[in-house]
C-alpha cells in the first residue's frame, strides 16, 4: 500500500522513530541518484498504525557513508507531556555536509480553526477568542490572532482533528515562543506556539495528521 523508499533531495533530512525503550526505527541512505538520495520509508509504519511516537527532525552534521549504523544523538527536550524526557534524534547519512535546520519537527501547512484563551489564574474561567492556524507540527503551530500575544505567554488551545474514522477535539497547553507585527494592511499577528502540555493520546493524533499530509504529497 505504501511504498518502501522516499525520494528526498540533498537538502532533506531523515528521521528517528521510537517506538518504546527498547525499540527504534532509524531511516538509512540506500542510493545517491542524480542529486537526490533514496532512503528507507520512515513513513511507512506509522501509515500503517504500527508506530506511535516520533522523534524531532533529525540534524546534519557531518558526511559519511555509513549507511544505518550511525548512533543516534542523545538531546533533553522539555515537555510535550509536561516533563523532562530524553530522545534520539537520528543524523544525515550522506555523502557531503547539509547545511543543518534549526527546526526540531517537521511542518506542514494546514489553514485549521482553532480557539484560543491565555491562561487565567488559578479558578478563573479561560476567555477563548478565534484564530486560525497556518501551520502545525508535533511540536507547536503558527497562529494568526487579531491582537499582540506577548513571548512566554502560556495559552491553551482548542481544535479539531479526524481521528480514528471520527473527529477529535484538541485540548492543548502552549506557550508563545515568538510574535511577529502585521505588515501593512494585513492586521493579523503571526505567532509561533510551542506544547508544553499534552496528552500522550491526543500528541498521537497529531502526528498521524501530519504524517497522512507528507504521505498525501508524496
């Protein structure tokens, strides 16, 4: 159903999955063609519901042949769930220096509908007010919200997602990691979100969102 190789440019990056403790999937170069290398289909176990948690977006940081047996580097990544874990985040295996991404998850573009309130204090009802989002990864989204939201501010989330053959309604605890002015004319703020704390279940949901939207374009 689902093909075994992906087809990538130089400039793409390949990925580490981790099913539990004691179990990884870390893609691996099977050919350089004109340009472009062929690696194994990272994608293609959590198509099919085997996989279910993945690991940010793997860095380039140095060139060689080895083709699978590279060890995986070790980073602290604080919260989706609200604590402290340990990943692995896999690395390039080419044969020439990639110029390294500085984001950690892979994004797709998604125009979604989501509700959004700042965090009120302990007791106090949250006030949602209406945004959209432009895009979302495992790790956050980028909103456009009609008036300024301040960097470390801590806003909850509400959107739906399809799930299981029905839809799912996202609870989401997010803070502002960046706000950008509106340019002339335009009026919207854009402002990037990290999760710092979700549910393991609905965590699993978005990226199999994400995942069915690469597996889309491909």
């Amino acid at each position: 159903m689902f093909p075994k190789v992906l087809r990538f440019h130089l400039k793409g990056r390949i990925y580490d999955y981790k099913r539990n403790s004691s179990t990884e999937y870390i893609s691996s170069v099977t050919r350089i063609d004109k340009g472009e290398i062929l690696i194994d289909n990272p994608f293609r176990d959590i198509l099919l519901g085997e996989l279910k948690k993945t690991l940010p977006k793997a860095t380039a940081r140095e060139a060689g042949g080895n083709h699978g047996g590279d060890r995986a580097q070790k980073s602290s990544d604080r919260g989706l769930y609200g604590k402290d874990r340990e990943e692995e985040a896999g690395r390039t295996l080419v044969h020439g220096p990639v110029k390294e991404d500085k984001r950690r998850f892979v994004r797709v573009k998604r125009l979604l509908r989501i509700q959004y309130a700042i965090q009120p204090e302990t007791g106090a009802e949250p006030l949602f007010k209406k945004a959209g989002a432009t895009n979302i990864s495992a790790g956050g989204m980028e909103l456009e919200v009609d008036e300024y939201t301040g960097q470390g501010s801590r806003i909850i989330l509400q959107f739906i997602l399809p799930a299981y053959n029905s839809y799912r309604k996202l609870n989401v605890l997010s803070v502002v990691t960046r706000t950008v002015p509106p340019a002339p004319g335009v009026g919207k703020y854009l402002v990037g979100v990290e999760f710092v704390d979700i549910k393991k279940t609905d965590h699993d949901i978005i990226i199999r969102h994400i995942m069915g939207a690469i597996s889309y374009k491909l």
